[in-house]
C-alpha cells in the first residue's frame, strides 16, 4: 500500500487553518475594496513565453515548467539535448505556472486593454508557484493578494499603498513591524555615483541579500560580478549609514549629486511623504532603506517591503513601480505600481504571535441536540428557522447520547447547544446552553435567535 505524502513546500489546511486563512483573506479583501480596487483572476498557467524574462535570470530558475501533453519528446533531436536543457525546454514545454500575480495582470491588461477604464485599479487573490528550497516561512505553492493600478505616474498611489498595509496590520492587531521604502531611481543613481553606471541590475540582485548574507558576503558576491574594489569602499558608508529620514534623505541628496536619475528618485520618496502629510497622516511604521533594492527587475520607481519585528517570518509584503511591464506585451508607456500581501507568511506571523480571535474559527453558532426521535424532529423545525434568521446552526444527524453531542459541540468550538427535551417540545421552547459558561436557560424561538445573533 502506498503511503500518501505531498510534495515539498505545498501543505494541507484542515477546517481551523482554513478558517484562519480567511480572517486573513477578508480583512485585506474589505481594505482593498474600501480602497477602489476590483477583483479579477487569471489562469493558474501561462504560456513560457509570458513568464520568462520578467524576474531576472534568478527568477526564470524558479518557474516550474509544464510539459507538453502527450508526447513531449518527439521535437526534441541528440543535438537539442547536446546544446543544454535551455535549447530543450522550449519543445518539451510551452506552458508554465506564473510565478507571482503582476505578469499575468499585465498581459491581462494588454488583451483587455479597450474594455478596461484608465487609472485601472485591481486586486486578485490566487496561489503562485515557485521552484524554490523550501524552508520555514517559504514554500513552492502559496496565495498572495495583490492590489495594483496601472495607467497613472501619480504618487498618490504610492502613499495610498502604505495607508493599505497600515489599515490591514491594524485589523489584524499587528503593532510592531516596519514598511520599508526605497526607489530603484536611487538604486540606479548610486550605481553611476560610485562608478559602476549600467551595473544597477546586478548592484540589486547582491543588495537584496543583505538581510540574509550580510555585508561582506555581498561585497564577494559584488567583486565576482565584477565590481572594483573602489567602487565598494564608496558603496560601503551607504550600507552603514544610521540615521533617521531627513538625514538620510540629505545625505542622499550630496552622494547623488551628479546623478540626475538619483536626485529624481529621493524628490519622488519626498513627495510620498509629503502627500501623507497632506493626507493629515503621518509616517508611522515607515523606514526608509537606502539599501532596499528588491531583486525583480521590472521594478522602476519607488519600492515596498513589509517585515513585522520579532518574528521568525521574513518578509510579509512588498512590491513597487514598473514603468513599462505592459510594454513587452505591445502596450508601451502604461505605468503602474501595486504590492503584494503573503497570506501563508502572514497566518505563520499571526500563529506565532497568538493573534487570531478565538471567534475565527467558529463555524457553527448552535448545535441542536435531542434525547429521541421525538426531540430529533422537533428539532428539525428549529433547524430553518435558525438558519432563516441568518445563524449558524446545525442538528447532530444520529441518535446518541446526550454526553457524546456535547462532546462534539466542544470539539468544534460550538458555543451553544439547544437542547430539545420532551419538556421544551411540550412548551414549545428551547433550552439554550452556554458551554462556556454552563448557564442553561429555557427560552422562545424568538428570544433565542435575538440572543444568539
């Protein structure tokens, strides 16, 4: 007999994480909608053709390819295979599981583009695919939630991205965690101020992994990509640079001074942090990070990324401006900017923090519950009545012992049992039991249905 097992990175979720998850998946859902966004969905595959190119060299690596149905090797010939698995793999697979949610939402765009009403805001909720390790907090099939707006360069969108993520954390009672905020203009800017103009691509794919390897690691990895050893030393007072906002944005302002493209990249994060001012908001939870770069490489303008403090979670949400996504699908010149919420590492942050309300695993609000066939039936009755007045409620479905239903009310964290004896069938009432508390109370229809709603 064959032992079931899933494949790694991927798990199960039984009723309580499911419940979980969609605390998680409503709060957000109900802030980007305050917002103006509107939910679509795409197709959990898309051509090869759509996908690579989009993440960086890094990224292509992780996209889990789909082979050909049927026979998948009748284009492929000795010297495809002699040539490597690049000239192999476009005629063993056409087709692959996206990789985030943004590429699709661009082609989604582009095909959708004379129906659709210009700024576009909107949000989707759909599981991505990535063939990464998997480890604690990362996994090769996980939901993300992404809210963008394309077809408009203004700022407001970007404030209006830190107000989202502010609202959620705080539906979901998360009070220690930072928004961290940069621009890839800067990124760029930098890359011409110590020398290295043109190098911004790989500058970003090694500084996206201070965090996990820290400086020294990056300068190896940065020297191997072919970076001098100058151009490091005037990199380095940039790692370590500890001060607040305004100093950093003056510092900024002083090593970017030659660099055009830089100096626009630190007066758009000003104007961010203006409108929220203008907004009456202030800048709580915000960090601003030179050193953030984010390794995808559509990214164009100001960046995102969220890490609650104190958790063994990384990252819980980022994402940023892309100026011209559409653009590789025949739609140039359509800016958008958007971010992304990790449901999977979101439910680990709030599991670890015991945030989740003990109501949010509730399903059923009363279970009605009967000695005999006579109680069984009567109980019936109650049944739609309850559920016509919009409350949870269920009829244990077999004639059993009293003790074994209460049992299964426990089990499924069903706060109240209406127990249906021959004295509350006689009175036409039910007696209405807290499992909490133990109180039992013999009331109407009526009055119980005001009680529990």
């Amino acid at each position: 007999m064959q032992k079931p097992s899933l494949p790694k990175g991927t798990r199960d979720f039984g009723t309580v994480q499911m419940a979980r998850r969609n605390y998680i998946l409503d709060t957000i859902k109900g802030t980007f909608q305050l917002f103006g966004y509107n939910q679509i969905e795409t197709p959990a595959m898309e051509n090869l053709s759509t996908l690579t190119g989009k993440y960086g060299d890094e990224g292509d690596q992780l996209l889990f390819k789909i082979l050909n149905s049927g026979d998948y090797l009748k284009n492929v010939g000795e010297e495809d295979l002699q040539n490597g698995y690049k000239q192999t793999l476009t005629k063993v697979s056409e087709k692959g599981l996206r990789y985030d949610l943004t590429v699709p939402f661009a082609r989604f765009v582009v095909m959708n583009r004379n129906d659709l009403t210009f700024p576009f805001k909107r949000f989707q909720i759909q599981p991505v695919w990535r063939a990464d390790r998997p480890q604690k907090g990362r996994y090769r099939e996980f939901y993300q939630c992404d809210a963008d707006v394309v077809g408009t360069d203004s700022l407001l969108c970007e404030a209006e991205i830190i107000l989202m993520i502010r609202s959620v954390f705080e539906k979901l009672k998360l009070t220690d965690y930072s928004i961290k905020l940069n621009n890839r203009k800067i990124l760029t800017g930098i890359s011409e101020a110590i020398g290295e103009a043109g190098n911004e691509g790989p500058l970003c794919v090694a500084i996206d992994k201070l965090d996990k390897i820290g400086w020294e690691k990056v300068k190896e990895e940065l020297s191997e990509r072919g970076f001098a050893s100058d151009s490091l030393e005037k990199l380095a007072p940039l790692v370590k640079l500890e001060t607040d906002q305004a100093g950093k944005l003056a510092f900024l302002k002083k090593f970017l001074a030659t660099s055009e493209i830089g100096l626009q990249g630190v007066s758009e994060l000003e104007e961010v942090f203006q409108i929220l001012t203008s907004m009456g908001e202030n800048l709580d939870f915000v960090d601003m990070d030179i050193m953030l770069a984010r390794g995808l490489s559509y990214y164009t303008g100001a960046i995102f990324e969220v890490k609650v403090n104190h958790v063994s979670i990384g990252s819980v949400s980022g994402g940023g401006r892309y100026d011209n996504l559409t653009g590789v699908f025949g739609l140039s010149g359509m800016s958008g900017v958007g971010f992304s919420f990790g449901v999977d590492r979101l439910y680990d942050v709030l599991e670890e923090l015991g945030l989740f309300p003990e109501d949010s695993v509730q399903s059923t609000k009363v279970l009605l519950t009967h000695f005999d066939q006579k109680g069984f039936a009567y109980g019936l009755g109650l049944l739609k009545k309850f559920r016509a007045a919009g409350i949870k409620a269920e009829l244990y479905p077999d004639l059993t012992k009293m003790k074994k239903q209460l049992e299964f009310a426990s089990k499924k964290i069903i706060p109240f049992v209406g127990i249906c004896g021959d004295s509350e069938i006689e009175a036409n009432v039910i007696a209405l039991k807290n499992l909490e508390t133990g109180a039992q109370e013999s009331v109407s229809l009526e009055e119980a249905v005001e009680r529990l709603k």
